[in-house]
C-alpha cells in the first residue's frame, strides 16, 4: 500500500520526464541552429547591390552646401566702459569763450582758478593766426569770424564731441570768475531729466532798438521787443542741459536764420527758444536757484573783496563778472576757497558733536566705531611682533632710536622734522592756554612719535605746565595727543615710458677686479645677448700708472679678448661690447689686494668718488640722450631688473637708485646655504642701504647736475690729467658740498629738478664677488674693520646667526649635542 501511495504522489514527475526523452529523440536537429543577427552595414550594402547592381558607387552632392543662415548673427559690441553702457555721465563742461590777446591773461587765470575742480574745460578762439606757442593746451580755433555765428559754432561743437559724456554745459565769456565747488553742489541736487536754460535774466529790450531792428529784417515769425525779453545774459554765464544742447544742434540751421543779431546772448535766448520750447530764462529751478554778481553795478566798482563779502549776494554768487584784471581772479579764488574751507570744518565740527551725543556713553564703541579724530581710519593692527610700530622719542633737538635699532642711538633732527615738531609744539600749547587757563607753559617733559602708513604721524606730548606762583607755585605734567592725518592720496603724473629703451651698461673695474669682471661679462651674455636684450655694455678700465695697456702683460688682456669674441658672436643681432681705457695719477695707483676691498660696501673701496670720474669721462662716447645704468663687476641681476630700469628713469623727470640684496657668504660663515635663484630672506642676506654704486639716469640729466656742483667746488673730470683735482686733498675742503661721494648724493646735493627714486631690488643681488674670492682658495683678513669709508662695513651674517653660534660655542653641552 505504502509504495502505491508513493508512486500515484510522483507520476507527474515520471511522466514528464519520460515525454522529454520522447520529444528529444524525435524533434529535427535544425530547430537547434543558432541565428545570428544581420550587421546594419552589410545589409545595407546588400540592399544597394540589389536595387542598383554589383558596380555602384556613391557620391557626395556639394552643390550649395553648406547652406548660409538666412539671418546672420551679428556680433554684440559692448562699450568699453560700464558708464558708457548705462548712460553715466561725468557732472559738468564748460566753455570758455575768449580771444587770442586773452590767452596769457585772462584765460590762463581762468584755468588755473577752476580747471582742478571741473571735469572738462575748453577755450575758443578764432584761429585766423597760426600762432601755437599758448601756455594752454585745451584751445579750439573757429575759422569763420561771423561774430553772431560763434556761438553757434560752439553748441555744435560740444554736441559733436562731448553730449555723451557731460550732464551739463556752461557757457561763459573769459571775465567771468565761477565758484565751481558751489555750482556743482547746485547741479547734484537738479533732475537732467528736464530742459535747463539757466542763468541771470537779461534786461529786454525796447521795440524800436536797432538790434531788433535788425533781427527782424527778412524774419516774419520772430517778434522784436517783446520776444526778446527774458534771455539769459551770457556776460554772468548760461547753464545748459544736456537735452538742450541735443535740441539746439538740431535745429542749428534755423538758429543761425534767426540769430542774426550781434547780441550772443539774444541769439542763443531766441535759438533754445525756438529748438527747446523753454519760454524763457530760468533764473530758478526746483527750488534750486543759480546767483550771480555784477561787479560793475552801481555802487560796487572797488575791489575791496572785504567789503564786498559783508553782502549776501556776493557770498552766495556761483558766477562774478565782469573781472577787471587777472590778478581779481586769483583774489576771488582765495576768497571762496577760504570760505568753502570754513563751511567744510564747521560741518565738521558739528558733525563730531552730533556723534558723539549720538553714543553718550551708552553705547559700545566698538559698534559705532565713532573715534578721534573722526573720519581718521584707527592705528593699523600688527599681524607679527615684526610688523608693530615703535614710539619714537624726541626732546625738540634729537630723536633717540631713530631708526628703531641700535645703530644709531641718538641722531639731530632734520630741518624739515625740527620744523615740523615746533610746529605740532605750537599747536598743542595753543590747545593747552583754552583747555586749561589757569596754567603757564613751563617746559617740555617729553614727546614720542609714531608714523602709520594708513593713519598718518601720530604724537604724544607731555608738557609741564606751572599753577600759582613764588612758593604756592605747583609743576603739573599733562598729556595731549596730536595727529597729522594723511591728506588726499594722488597719483603723481609722470612722463609716458616703455621696456623698450636701449640701456647702457657701465661696469668700471680695477686690475684687482678682473675675476669679477669675468664673471660679469659671462652673465652679461647670459642675460642680454642670449636674449637680444636692447643693451650695450661698456667696460671702464681702470689702469695704475705703470701698468702696460698693451700686449701679453696688459691686466685686462683676457677681458678684452672675450669682448671681441662676444662682439664677433652677436654682430648680427645688434649687441657689443666695448671699453674705454683710463690711466689714474701716481697717488692713486698704490697696488690693492683683492681681499683689502672685501668689506667695502662699494666696489670702489674708501674712494667712492671714483664713480663721478667713471661718469665724466665714459658718458662722452655715449651721447646726451643714452639711458646709463652705473653697474659694478660684482652684482647679479636677471632681465626684470633691466625692465624696471627702463621705466623708472625718466628723461628731465626721475633717476633710479635701486636697493640691491646682500648675500651672506654662507660657505664661509656656515650659517646658510648658497642659492642664486632663491627668493630674498633674513637668513641669506639684507638689502644694503647704503652701497650707491648702482643707479640709472639720462646723460642730459647727469651733465646738468654736474654743471651745477661746478662752481661749488666740484670740479668736472675732461681728461685722466683732471683726476687728481676731484680724488685728492684740496687745499680749501670747505669750498666742496658737504657729503657728496657718489652720484646719488651729486644729485641730491644738486638740487636738480629731477625726481630721485629709491626703492628695494630682489633682483639686485651683491656678495658675488665675496663668494667668487673665497671660492678661488682666498682667506677674509683676520681684523675687520670698523668702518669702510664713511659707512659700516658690510655684514657676514646676521645678529641672530651670529648670536645662536656664540651661545654654541660658550656653551660645552650644547655643543657637544
């Protein structure tokens, strides 16, 4: 029973699998083939054997393809300057109408009273002269002298040159002194959405006035009289809108028809008139109102501006005409700049107060930030110890620590600092007498200065001031601070200069200095020819007296030739190097060791005059307008230096006395490691104030300092026979400029009206030629000196290097760590 169970529970299995065996015997073999799918591409290459036989070939159909977009896309050219984009323009133009014999005269006081202070001005003439030779520059010249047509020949062009760019236009005459700062206050409170046709209204005329007479003639729709009352005078000055200007250019051809008169301001009055609809002279406008004053008004005609102030008129006039003399100009100007400069610091003053009865204590001031004086940004936050700014100590006389270090303990006071000082004195006693009356100045008890780049000079001043008198007299110590605030920063304009002057290159070199100058020439080829630098290089030969210039015992004999065979090499590229050759007298032809001048910041050892010799005799052979640079055979330098040469000497502007960098001999003092393309650090070097050797400059410029240090006692080197009269002992010191040994200082002493440029030089280095000696098996002397001509020598290491060495060397344990 049990294995029927079983079975009747798996025949469904049995019988399954026995009908597969069936099935798998009996099914045909091709219904197992495996179908592959047609690739895309053979079918339809099968497709086109069919349709067009076994020999066709395609081709491409070219014929007007590609096709050309029906509209082109046009490029969108976008202004230059946003505010060109967004219509903003600049407050105010004005016109000047003159004449030639006003030029130097009136136009010129014109200028200098109010072009500081407007965005644009320009003057116009009738140019029936060539004459060109005017102090100003901003002339425009009309060759029609139709007088009634000037005014139109103005309006057309300020609408051809300047619409775009100005909000509104003055017109006035060259006797007509305007207050600018007061006049555009006015402007920035006026909408230029509206028409402006501004200024004094003209006293009409009468009906039968032969100027009307006149306009009439030929002229049915203009009315005389009447129609010609209420234009504005020019005599004060018309202010214009730019929407106008704009209608008036226009309609220029009618406004000349109808300006026939000779009156300018009844032709510009009938003329906006006619292209604006602007009924008549607007003397106010929303509730802004223009003023002028007439000085040739019954009862004004003095000059006495004291008397005058005393009116109201006079102080709130934009516009005062007519002005006698050029001289009324610049009196005027004084006047309003005073009276503007009140106004300004009274709303200074009560701007303080009102702040701080604002915070009354109650408030923290770190949130309103309110400090003294107002306005002046705080004292700049150090980021390290390094960057904290000292106190200097003064007592009226001297500073102490003047440099913040200790090479210089006590140094005098310049003239400029003295005068400075006594003047700060002044005003804080000035400030004591109101603050505390019934105390006497008695003495300085002491002062400290500070100056910030971001603030200005800072001082703190401790007077001693005396109450009473006889035996109730009391000495009180009181404290004041006084700040000078950096005024408004400008720009200085200079001279346009460009990278692409050709520099020529000095390097004087003694017999000594031949190694060096070796050196320098390779890197010269380095550096310049290599790269087809605009350069020329001149070497200086300094010779003793009795040394042979010629032949195989000539000292420069070696660099004479690699001269000729670099000048050989780049001859087609425009570069060479030559030399002049100079002969010193007997008494400067001692023989020098290479290790004597080690320590002499300059390359020209305790005779740094020797560069002024250099000069005088090597600039001859170059010409009055070649850019110099005053190299020495010991410096490095890279191709940026050069560019930076080019665009900070400027011919009759600015010479350029770089601060070059001072490599450590590290080798020797093993403090550091040797590295010529590492950026500057403490460790490696310091940037040496007081080397001079370098510096750029025109040779016009040199000539015309030298000429005048002549006749001081500095006498100009023509010839080697000169040399002794400039290097040696002279009978009568005193007779030479005091502190001059060396260009810079020639130039300063000068008081050339060049400018002087000193600033740091990364890629300026010195030492090479401490490093090239020592590298060629030589030993530094065993004293040092303490000082190297009229400067310190130059320094091995720094103190910290020098410290940290002591302290290993004093003590045992660290050093045998």
């Amino acid at each position: 029973m049990r294995r029927l169970e079983r079975f009747k529970r798996n025949h469904c299995f049995v019988l399954s699998l026995a009908l597969g065996l069936v099935l798998s015997i009996y099914v045909p073999e091709i219904l197992f083939e495996p179908i592959q799918p047609e690739c895309p591409q053979e079918a339809a290459e099968n497709l086109l054997i069919e349709r067009f036989g076994q020999d066709f070939e395609p081709q491409l159909n070219l014929v007007n393809k590609p096709l050309a977009a029906k509209k082109p896309v046009k490029n969108v050219i976008r202004p230059r300057y946003y505010s060109s984009e967004l219509g903003i323009r600049e407050k105010l133009f004005i016109g000047v109408m003159t004449s030639q014999e006003h030029i130097n005269t009136y136009a010129t006081a014109f200028n200098r009273t109010i072009a500081h202070l407007v965005n644009k001005i320009k003057f116009f003439i009738y140019a029936d002269s060539v004459k060109t030779n005017y102090k100003l520059k901003n002339i425009v010249g009309f060759t029609d002298t139709h007088e009634n047509r000037r005014p139109f020949h103005v309006i057309k062009y300020i609408a051809d040159n300047y619409l775009k760019e100005y909000d509104y236009f003055l017109l006035v005459p060259d006797n007509v002194y305007v207050d600018a700062r007061k006049l555009k206050k006015l402007l920035y409170h006026m909408s230029i959405t509206f028409d402006l046709y501004m200024g004094g209204a003209r006293v009409g005329l009468d009906a039968g006035s032969p100027i009307n007479d006149a306009a009439s003639a030929g002229e049915e729709d203009v009315q005389p009289g009447l129609s010609d009352r209420n234009y504005c005078s020019l005599e004060a000055g018309i202010l214009f809108s730019n929407s106008v200007i704009r209608k008036m250019r226009n309609n220029l051809e009618r406004c000349v028809r109808i300006g026939s008169t000779s009156d300018h301001s009844v032709n510009i009055g009938r003329c906006v008139k006619y292209a604006s609809r602007v009924t008549g002279c607007q003397e106010s406008f929303q509730g802004m109102r223009q003023y002028s004053y007439a000085l040739d008004a019954p009862g004004r005609r003095h000059r006495d501006f004291g008397e005058l102030a005393k009116q109201e008129a006079f102080r709130n006039a934009s516009t005062v005409y007519p002005v006698q003399t050029p001289e009324d100009f610049y009196r005027l100007h004084a006047y309003y700049s005073k009276d503007h400069l009140e106004m300004v610091q009274s709303s200074s003053y009560a701007l303080e107060q009102k702040s701080y009865r604002i915070a009354n204590g109650s408030i923290s001031n770190k949130i309103l930030e309110i400090r003294w004086p107002l306005g002046v940004p705080p004292p700049s936050a150090p980021e390290t110890r390094h960057d904290i700014l000292t106190w200097q100590l003064l007592n009226g006389t001297h500073s102490f620590l003047p440099h913040g270090n200790a090479e210089h303990t006590v140094a005098p006071l310049s003239k400029v600092d003295a005068l400075d000082f006594e003047k700060v004195l002044q005003i804080a006693l000035q400030y004591a007498a109101l603050k505390h009356p019934r105390l006497t100045y008695h003495s300085l008890h002491s002062a400290y200065r500070k100056f910030d780049a971001t603030r200005g000079m800072d001082y703190q001043l401790h007077l001693s001031l005396q109450e009473g008198s006889g035996r109730n007299r009391q000495l009180l110590v009181k404290s004041f601070e006084v700040v000078k605030p950096l005024g408004r920063v400008e720009v200085v304009p200079s001279p346009y200069v460009t990278e692409s002057t050709r520099i020529a290159v000095l390097v004087p070199a003694f017999e000594h200095q031949v190694p060096d100058a070796l050196e320098f020439v390779a890197q010269y080829e380095r550096v310049c020819m290599q790269n087809q630098d605009n350069t020329f290089l001149l070497l200086i030969f300094l010779y003793r007296l009795d040394s042979p210039s010629k032949g195989d015992d000539d000292p420069f004999k070696s660099l004479k030739t690699l001269a000729l065979d670099l000048s050989t090499k780049y001859k087609t590229d425009g570069s060479r190097i030559a030399w002049v050759s100079i002969r010193l007298p007997e008494q400067l032809s001692a023989q020098v060791e290479a290790s004597d001048w080690l320590f002499h910041a300059s390359m020209y050892g305790p005779r740094q005059l020797f560069s002024l010799v250099v000069a005088d005799l090597a600039l001859p052979k170059l010409g009055l307008e070649s850019l110099v640079l005053m190299a020495t055979p010991g410096m490095n330098f890279k191709a940026d230096f050069l560019n930076r040469v080019r665009m900070n000497t400027i011919q009759g502007f600015q010479v350029y006395a770089p601060i070059g960098f001072q490599m450590y001999p590290c080798r020797w003092a093993q403090f550091c490691k040797e590295c010529d393309t590492c950026d500057v650090s403490q460790s490696s070097g310091y940037f040496d104030r007081h080397n001079h050797d370098v510096i750029s400059f025109y040779s016009r410029d040199y000539v015309q300092a030298r000429k005048l240090l002549h006749p001081q006692g500095l006498p100009i080197i023509r010839s080697d026979l000169d040399i002794d009269q400039l290097l040696l002992p002279t009978e009568r010191p005193e007779t030479r400029p005091a502190g001059v040994e060396s260009i810079l200082d020639m130039f300063v002493a000068a008081q050339h009206s060049v400018h002087i440029l000193r600033g740091v030089e990364p890629n300026l280095r010195f030492g090479q030629d401490v490093r090239n000696y020592l590298a060629r098996g030589g030993t530094l002397p065993a004293e040092v000196p303490e000082r190297c001509g009229r400067e310190k020598c130059i320094h091995l290491a720094s103190r910290k290097q020098i410290g940290d060495a002591i302290i290993r060397y004093e003590d045992k344990s660290i050093l045998h760590k």
